[in-house]
C-alpha cells in the first residue's frame, strides 16, 4: 500500500492551504483555502487538485484561508469539521458576505478518531486564534501523519498546546507543520500572551474618557475575551454588533461573554446599515433574542463613558452620528497588514479626521519559531514538510528533519 502527500498550495504562501491524501487511489483533501491576496470571485482551485472522486474534504477551522475555496468544490462532497466551528459558520453566514455552510456536514469533536475510507483521522484541540481549531493524526497504510493546521502556544488556551507537548503521538512519520511566524519576528523573540494584550487594553482603557473602540474579529474569541475582561476590570460593559452576538452564541460555551442573562455587561448594538440587512435577508427576528439588552443610537453618546464597543471600521460612521466620539479612542486589534489595505487606510483616515487617537494591540494567532521548535521537537518525526509560510526556506535552519516539496509535487509517506 502507498500512501502519499501532496500540498497543493501553501509551500510558498500563508493561506490558500489545500493538502490532499492519497492511498492507492482512495482520496481526501484537508482544508481547500482562499489565498490571502485573491477574491472568491476570481480565485480558482488548485490547478494540481483533481476534484473527481475525492472521498471528503476535512477542515481544520473555520478561517477563510483554510475553507474559501471549499464552495467551489461539488457539494455532494462531505465536508467533515469542528462541531462548533459549523455551529459558528452557520450564525456567521446572514452576515457576512461570500458566508458559507456545507450542504453535506460530518462533524467531529476533540480526541474522538473517525474515519473516510481507508484513512483514520484524530483531531488534536489546539491553541489558535480561530475558534475550535484542531491538527490531525490521520493513519493510513501502516503510516502516520501529523497535521498541525494554526496553532499557537501564547493565546488563552495555551494549555491544549502544552497538553500536545507533554503526550505527543509516537512514531510519526510525516509532520506537516505551519511556520506563518518565521520572518515576522527577531531571533529569540516572542510573541505577546493574550494575557499580555488584556493587560494593554486594561491601560488604553484608563486614558480614554469616552467610549473604548477595538477593531477585532468577532470570530477572534481569546480576542473578544481579552476585550471583555479589560472592560470589566474597567467598570465598563461590553457593546457588541448582532453579528458578534451571533458568534458568540454559537461558541456553545458558558465561559465565553454573550448578550445572555448570565452576562448582564454584555450589550448588543444594531447599527443601521445591519437593521437594514437583517431585514433585507429576512431575519430580523433574530434580534428579539435581545430585547432588554439593546443600546439604540440615541443612548450610545450617554453611555459612551462606560462602554467598550467591538467595531468594524465601516460603524464609525453610525457612531459619529450618534454623537459617540467625543474623548473616544480606538484600537486596531487585528493583523496590523490590513491597514495597507483601502478598508484600513479609510478607518485610520476617519479616525484622524473626528479626533479619535489610534492604537495597535494585538498578538498574533500563530506560534513563535520558539513553540515550532517545541513542536516539532515533541512530535520527532522523521520528516518535516512546511506549509503556511513565506519563508519555507528558513525551516532547515530550525528544525531537524525538513523536507522541501514544490506545491502541486507528491511524496510518498
């Protein structure tokens, strides 16, 4: 029996991940991403990726460079996934533009193997920015592979990375490892702890006299935690749109903030081009899961003193309009890249424009070269291919074992 490896993209690039399996002709394809720098639109599949005949695709979280393209693959085929992560897929797709669900949906849960024809998969529950993420053990024909997928050892759940460490699967032949940090940082440096960015948004907080504003992913959930927690320290509530909301609903999880009865500093604002859409996509009802925990537009300036808001930065103009802005402050909370970006650049030019001072705090969601070489060295498989990473390059430099293949290029386990 010959099982083998192929990445169809993601050698050279962070995004765009698309690995595919194959064991004497039966075959699986693991995460089908966008590429970073291409719309859904005009991005196409893998030009290597033979669509036909795939037995599933297998998603390791719910991030975009990771299940984009999965829409463009035939429907009929099985997407097998995070329990929560298609729970959060199902609240973000109304809101969300190119918002997607598998019409055929086999959900798997932490540490519990299943199978897709001759191959055996094992999610790892690891540390990630993205909610629910998970790596791989998949065996097949008496071999082994580990798929890292994100992972991180410095965000809120460090301890499911620590975990991995400390009980690492025996005899792997094959480590598919991410490096999306190599290059980003001096050597011996690392990356801030979640604990770290809650301790800087607690300080921003105490010099703002008006509303705090931190321009994060909702689907960011240590993010959304650290936010909460930093507002709460503060004698603040929380505002959060009814796509935030939604999300953080459908974590699933009693521990994370929601607009619940359990969490009366949690509040929910409905801006008005998201009124307008919720009735447009005919769920407006969704909002009547908040009724006596809505902040309407002419009580924002009121509570503005009081409250820490998750904004996109299109909202800045409903807040501008409701007289919300005076002493506010707001903070990029997110890949600080995105600020070259038009979306970036118009917020930071309105933010200048109204008087609102910005700041940057953020950590990444991917692991340092310090906690790759921690991985790599618990997991001593024979070989080591990268994946994610601009800088492939760099990894014989710090790990042993590093095999380099061309995307589209196969290698027998």
């Amino acid at each position: 029996m010959t099982f083998r490896i192929c990445i169809h993209r993601g050698t050279l690039e962070i995004g765009g991940s698309c690995v595919e399996l194959n064991l004497d002709g039966a075959r699986v394809v693991v995460d089908v991403g966008l590429p970073l720098d291409e719309e859904f639109d005009v991005a196409e599949l893998p030009a290597t990726l033979e669509t036909k005949g795939l037995l599933a695709a297998v998603l390791s979280h719910g991030h975009r460079d990771h299940w984009g393209l999965l829409p463009k693959l035939d429907h009929r085929i099985p997407v097998h996934l995070g329990r929560r992560t298609l729970s959060m897929m199902r609240a973000a797709q109304p809101f969300v533009p190119g918002g997607y669900v598998p019409a055929v949906a086999s959900v798997y849960e932490d540490g519990n193997p299943f199978e897709i024809g001759p191959f055996k998969f094992t999610p790892c529950l690891m540390d990630h920015s993205g909610f629910d993420a998970y790596g791989f053990l998949i065996e097949a024909g008496g071999r082994r592979v580990y798929y890292s997928g994100d992972v991180r050892g410095h965000g809120r759940k460090a301890a499911l990375f620590e975990r991995f460490l400390a009980e690492p699967p025996p005899g792997v032949d094959l480590l598919i490892m991410e490096g999306s940090s190599l290059g980003r940082l001096q050597e011996g440096a690392r990356f801030e702890t979640e604990g770290a960015i809650e301790a800087r948004l607690v300080d921003a907080i105490s010099r703002t006299k008006g509303m705090f504003l931190v321009a994060c992913s909702a689907q960011n959930i240590d993010r959304v935690v650290s936010v909460y927690r930093a507002a709460r320290r503060s004698g603040r509530e929380l505002l959060v749109d009814a796509y935030a909301a939604e999300v953080l609903k459908a974590t699933e999880t009693r521990s994370i903030p929601k607009p619940a009865d359990d969490w009366a500093d949690v509040r929910v604002y409905i801006p008005q081009a998201q009124r307008r859409h919720l009735v447009q996509k005919g769920i407006a009802s969704v909002v009547d899961a908040y009724k006596g925990r809505r902040v309407f537009p002419e009580h924002l300036a009121g509570r503005a003193r009081s409250s820490v808001m998750i904004i996109r930065p299109w909202m800045i103009d409903d807040l501008r309009s409701a007289g919300a802005l005076d002493g506010a402050r707001a903070i990029w909370s997110q890949w600080d890249g995105y600020l070259d970006e038009p979306s970036g650049k118009c917020f930071l030019q309105k933010c200048d424009a109204l008087g609102v001072p910005t700041e940057i705090i953020h950590t990444s969601g991917h692991a340092d070269p310090i906690d790759l070489g921690r991985l790599a060295i618990a997991v001593a498989a024979k070989a080591i291919l990268p994946i994610h990473t601009f800088h492939g390059d760099r990894f014989p430099e710090l790990f042993p074992n590093v095999v380099r293949v061309a995307d589209g290029e196969w290698r027998t386990v």
